[in-house]
C-alpha cells in the first residue's frame, strides 16, 4: 500500500510503498476515503524537516536537552548515532482521516465491515491506503455526513476540547486569535455554544471566511477595529475567554489577549504559539492560562488508546472518542459547517506535489484533503467456524453411577440464577441431596448452605472435586469461568451441569472436548433449558413431524442491562448474545430436528441488536431477533414455526397456538405459571444421572449449538455467511 513519509534530517517528501498493517485485536483495519492535511501542525512539521542542524536544534529546543542528557550519560559517539539514525528515517504525517472498515479485529462490537468510521491519532490516522486504529481513537459516522467532512473529525476533536477548557456560558464573549482549521472550528462551536465571538487574524480572507462562520466581528490584530468590538460587545468590560489558536514565535497574541480580557478571565491555549507572558498583566488580571491537550482526556494514555481502557462516564464525561463523536454529530445536524473550510482536494497519488505547493505558498489553503481511489472488493473466502468431533477414549473408564439414590450435587457458584431458577427446583426434589456450596466468599457460600439446606459450605473448588461422595457439579459462575470449570470437572469424572455459555472461544469449547477424550467422561448438559418448557412441548407434538423445510422466527427483547451488570463487562464476560444466544439456538434446533450448517449475523451499530439467520441441511431456515431497544411492556419471546402449510405459535411461555389451516389448538396459562423450561430440564438430568441413561441433550448438539454461537462473532466480524465446518 501507499503512504506519505518524511525524512526529518534530508526533508524529503515520499509517497512509499509499505506493508499492509495487519488487524490485531481490539481495532479495525480502516481503508481511507479521505485524510485531512492539518496546514498547522503538519506544515510545521515539514517546515521544520526542511531547516539545517541548527535550525532544528532552535525549534526543537526540548529535543536538545534530551541530547545534552544522553551525552552525559552515553558519550557523544553512542549520542550522535542514536540522534543521526533516528533522524535519518521515514516518519508519518497525518492524523485525522475517514473510511471504511475493511476488517474487525477481536473484541470489536460497535461497527462491522462496510461502516463508516472517523479516525483519528498520530500513529493510527495516517496520510496511507490502510491504518489499523484501536477502538477509542474511531467513532462511527453519523447517517447523512459525507465522508470529506467527515475526516475534520480529530481536528474538529482539537478544537472541541479546547472549548470546553474555557468553560463558555451562555451570553459569553469570546476572543479567538488565529483564525486557521482550528480557529474557524473555535469560532463555529462558540457560537453554537450561545457565544459572541471576535476573530483576530491577519488575513482579510480568514477574517471574512469566520465572518460567515458565526463570529460577531473580525479584524487585524494591529488594528484597533478589534478593541472597538470587543469595548461594544463587553460594555468595556473585556471577554470572558480568550483562545490561542495561532502559531509563530511572535508575542502579540498573549499580549493582546491579556489587554483584551476581563478582570478573572480565562485564556486557553490551544496552537502553538509563544508564550513569553508579561507577568504585570497577567497578574494584575489574575488571569486563568489554561492549556489544552490534544483530542481530550485519554490522549497519551497507552491504557485509554492501544488497550482500549475508557475512563468511565460518571468521572470523565468527554474524553477524546467521546469529543470525536460529538464534533460527527454536531456536523451531521449542520452546527457546524467544514465545507467552507475546504480550500483543495487533492487525489493521494498527487500527495507530495500538494505539501510541496502548501510549503512553498503556491497553494493557500485552510484545510486540504486527500481523496483516496476507490478499490473493487475482491470476493473473499468465505469465514468459517469449525464444530469440533466430539471424540471419547475407549480406554477411559468413563464414571457412570446407575441407580444411585439420593443423587449427591454440588454447585460452583451461588449467584442470582442458581438461587432463583435452580435450587428451588432442587431443594424440593425427592432422591437428591444437596452436598456442597462452593464460592469465591466465605459468607455467599454461607448464606447459600443456610437457604438451601447444603450439607456443605467451602471455597475449596478441588476439595470437592475430589470428593467420591459428589456424583454432579453444577457450574454457575461468571460466562469466563464456564469452559475451565467444566472442564476440571470432567476430568475429575463428575456429570456436569454447567448454565450457558459451555464457552465464549473456539480454544475454550476444544479445551471442554479434550477433557472428554482424555476423559471418556462424557456426561454433561448446558443449560439450554427452553426446549424442555412444557408449553412448548405441547405445542411441538400438536404440531407434529414435517416433511418439507420448515422457517423458525424467534423474536427477543432481552431489554436494557442495569448500569453496573457484570454482563456489560465484555472484554471478560463476553457479549451478551454470546452469554444467551445458545439457548435461541438451540431451541430453534431442536423444533427443525438438525444443527445448523452455517450461520449470517447483522449488527445495529451504536447497540447490540442483533439479527442472526441460521441454515439447516434440510433447507430449513431460522432467524433470531436480539434486540435490546425493545419496549418494556411487550412479551420477551415470540417464537413462530412454519412448515407445510400448518404454523406454530408461542407467545412467551404464556400462551401457544398451532394452525393448520382448518382448525387450530390453542393452550394458555397464567402469566405466573410461565415456565421456561427449567425444573424438568432439572428432572432430566438428575435421572441421568442416577439411572446412567443419555444426558438429555447430545452432547454433539451442545457443541454444535455452542459453536454456532461463537459464530455470530465471526460473522459480525467479517460482515459475511459463516460455514460451520465439520456440522452434520
């Protein structure tokens, strides 16, 4: 691919030929459509690329005490090559650009291939076909904003922040020196904000041009037109913030701004200007100088921009994503217009011939864009998730217990689910016993052994594990936790119960099948308890066998998480489909009679919404609705089965219908009698488990179910049909 570079010690300008960056986890791989020049920063940059030794070393004077120290301490031979070769090799330019997203890195959620995104950072936005950039320094585009105006995002960021640093009121005035990409933005978002605005900038043109934009006056800062608005529009009384959007190594602009503002005011620097203060005036003022970082909270936080750390919202409400949002937003809704900043655009091919024309002064321009060539997308190989055999060691002994009564269980894990869906059930449940608790906390532990009538109470997982007297573990921990606890269960040759998911990765559900071979062990059961919901049941035998493809609609409004849910907790626990979507899976499985052989999901940005469409060998179809936007007041589940002219119907455990064509069977029970499935899945397997018979459900359907899950991230990711290789 191509990219613009520099040379900082030669100055030499290139458009060179680089490695794709590949797509790591939590980033996406973005082709550019549009990168935005910033004629400041970049310019210096060049600029100062373009000076002798001893230029550099006078613009760059925090670099010369860097190299005084290395002297010091490394000797002048060891310094000088250190400081040659870094200078003698290509750098970067650019950093605020829009396109489209060409691949989806793992742990990415909120955009798919196809989607629009702005970009922005030094490292990650750069002047190149192809950037990968991490999930807070993008934001999705807004519908309706075109992607040129699109890539003012992170200099749009820029100059947002440095407006909230003044903290503007309503009925605020505000003196913007420099009236540059970032100054026109300042005076745009001011005067959205309910400010009056001065411009002060030397070029006639630039003050006409934010004339236009919103500001109440404009004039050359050496002029006295500028002290004459500022006198009407204050009563005399000087502005309330003062913003340095200039650069240069003259001092008027802090001169100006501390002659200019009120007794108290603010000044906020924003460019990068001298800053020689005249201390009587300052002080005499008590003036508040503020500086302004970059993009927002998060900037030069590897932990907030690489790993993807956001700082929560109740203690930094606007950081840089966040800035980078609003700016699309407040352009997307026309608060504030970038196409009359647009002085150029030029294609990419044509990149070095333009900073050329910008450093030389042939081309004046406030912002210039590169627009990148469309590319033809190539068909690509279709994603694939492989459903692993389900293969068990005929050496292994594997430990079936028949007619053992009382059934001894132990749970792993004493959380809301297991206390209100699983042990009441239990508890009440004649030929079982309940042998241990265990938890992470002595006192849930505790609590749980008082409620339920545990013989036991320990946080001692292999202490139980161990014990020959547990004929069954329950798994009911946290979603990250399921995979390795089945696993050392079966291993310990106990049945094993564990809730959904059986695992949240691929290595996860090969780790659970090892232990089954290595095992023989292969007495296990998920908690996909909808299939066993009587009502469902009923309906499904009154339905009776198809002979033709049957389509399955289970439409869920899972609702809103509360603030705090551990289910939000993404980066660990999973998505919340990949938590509850097995049990949709499955049920639609099991009414079709097969397991699916490919899987296509669809996302709504910005939420988890979620449309997946599974096939069946058959030709049979399924499509699950996940939808987290719902209304509160409408039924969580909708399920619809149609085949061969009859059509079954289950309003959400309450009510079931099945029609024909010439009659219809309807069956319905008190919302309170809702039963979805749970105490005779329990029953299922606890005589599983006693009698040595099958588990209720095969075990290469829970894999099959489980990987079809896992599918809806591949899917997601790479915008395309998953095959299930390997699905029967």
């Amino acid at each position: 691919m191509k990219q613009v570079v520099q040379n900082y010690k030669t100055g030499e300008l290139a458009l060179l030929d680089v490695p794709v960056p590949g797509c790591k986890p939590g980033g996406v791989l973005v082709r550019s459509s549009y990168s935005l020049i910033s004629t400041g920063t970049e310019l210096m940059k060049v600029s100062e690329a373009g000076m002798s030794m001893l230029g550099k070393a006078r613009s760059r004077p925090d670099q010369v005490a860097k190299v005084v120290q290395s002297v010091a301490t490394n000797g002048v031979p060891a310094t000088y090559r250190k400081v040659m070769g870094k200078l003698d090799s290509y750098t970067p330019l650019g950093y605020s650009l829009c396109g489209v997203v060409e691949q989806v890195g793992a742990g990415i959620d909120d955009v798919t291939v196809g989607d629009l995104v702005a970009c922005a950072g030094n490292e990650h936005a750069l002047h190149a076909e192809l950037n990968w950039v991490p999930k807070n320094l993008y934001a999705p585009v807004p519908d309706g904003l075109a992607p040129q105006h699109a890539a003012f995002g992170t200099v749009g960021s820029i100059a947002m922040q440095g407006v909230r640093r003044g903290e503007p009121q309503l009925g605020d005035v505000a003196l913007v020196i420099g009236l540059g990409l970032i100054g026109q933005l300042v005076v745009q978002l001011l005067d959205a904000s309910g400010v009056r605005v001065v411009g002060v900038d030397p070029d006639p043109v630039r003050c006409e041009l934010a004339g236009r934009l919103g500001a109440a006056a404009c004039g050359d800062p050496a002029s006295s037109a500028v002290e004459q608005a500022v006198a009407e529009l204050t009563g005399g009384l000087g502005v309330d913030q003062v913003y340095l959007a200039a650069g240069g190594d003259s001092n008027q602009p802090v001169e100006l701004a501390a002659r200019l503002c009120r007794d108290r005011g603010r000044v906020v620097d924003i460019g990068k200007c001298r800053l020689d203060l005249p201390w009587n005036a300052y002080y005499e003022k008590e003036l508040d100088v503020r500086f302004s970082r970059s993009y927002g909270p998060g900037r030069y936080d590897p932990e907030y921009e690489l790993e993807g750390r956001d700082y929560p919202i109740g203690y930094v409400r606007w950081t840089e994503r966040r800035n980078l949002a609003c700016f699309l937003d407040l352009a997307a809704r026309g608060r504030v217009d970038v196409e009359p900043l647009v002085s150029h655009t030029a294609d990419f091919a044509d990149a070095v011939e333009t900073y050329r024309g910008l450093k030389d002064g042939g081309l004046k321009a406030v912002a210039v864009l590169f627009r990148y060539p469309e590319q033809e997308v190539e068909a690509a190989e279709a994603p694939s998730v492989d459903v692993p055999a389900v293969r068990r060691d005929a050496k292994a002994s594997a430990p079936v217990r028949a007619a053992r009564t009382p059934v001894r269980l132990a749970f792993v894990g004493a959380g809301n689910y297991a206390t209100s869906m699983l042990l009441p059930h239990l508890v009440r449940r004649d030929g079982v016993e309940l042998s241990t608790v265990v938890t992470t906390t002595a006192l849930s532990a505790a609590n749980a052994q008082r409620k339920f009538g545990f013989a036991g109470a320990t946080t001692d997982l292999d202490a139980v594990l161990g014990d020959p007297a547990v004929d069954a573990v329950f798994v009911v921990t946290r979603h990250s936790s399921h995979a390795e606890l089945t696993r050392k269960a079966l291993l310990a040759g106990k049945a094993v119960f564990v809730e959904k998911p059986l695992a949240l990765t691929e290595d996860e559900l090969a780790g659970v099948l090892a232990a089954v071979e290595e095992s023989g062990n292969d007495r296990l059961q998920v908690g996909f308890n909808r299939r066993f919901a009587p009502l469902l049941r009923e309906a499904a035998e009154r339905f009776g066998s198809r002979t033709g493809p049957g389509h399955v609609r289970h439409l869920v409004n899972a609702g809103r998480l509360d603030h705090g849910s551990w289910y939000l907790q993404q980066g660990t626990e999973g998505s919340r489909f990949a938590g509850e979507g097995g049990h949709f899976i499955d049920t639609a499985s099991w009414l079709l009679g097969a397991d699916p052989v490919s899987v296509y999901a669809l996302t709504t940005p910005g939420n988890e919404d979620l449309q997946v469409v599974l096939r069946y060998p058959d030709g049979s179809t399924a499509t699950i609705g996940y939808v987290t936007t719902g209304p509160s007041g409408f039924p969580k589940e909708t399920l619809d089965l149609v085949a061969d002219g009859r059509a079954l119907r289950l309003d959400d455990f309450v009510r079931a219908s099945v029609y024909d064509g010439r009659k219809r069977w309807v069956s319905s029970r008190l919302p309170k009698a809702r039963d979805k499935g749970q105490s005779a899945e329990l029953a299922a397997f606890v005589k599983a488990v006693r009698t040595g018979g099958p588990m209720p459900v095969p075990l290469e359907s829970l894999v099959a179910t489980t990987a079809a899950t896992l599918a809806v991230r591949a899917g997601l990711a790479g915008g395309a049909p998953v095959t299930l290789a390997g699905a029967r």
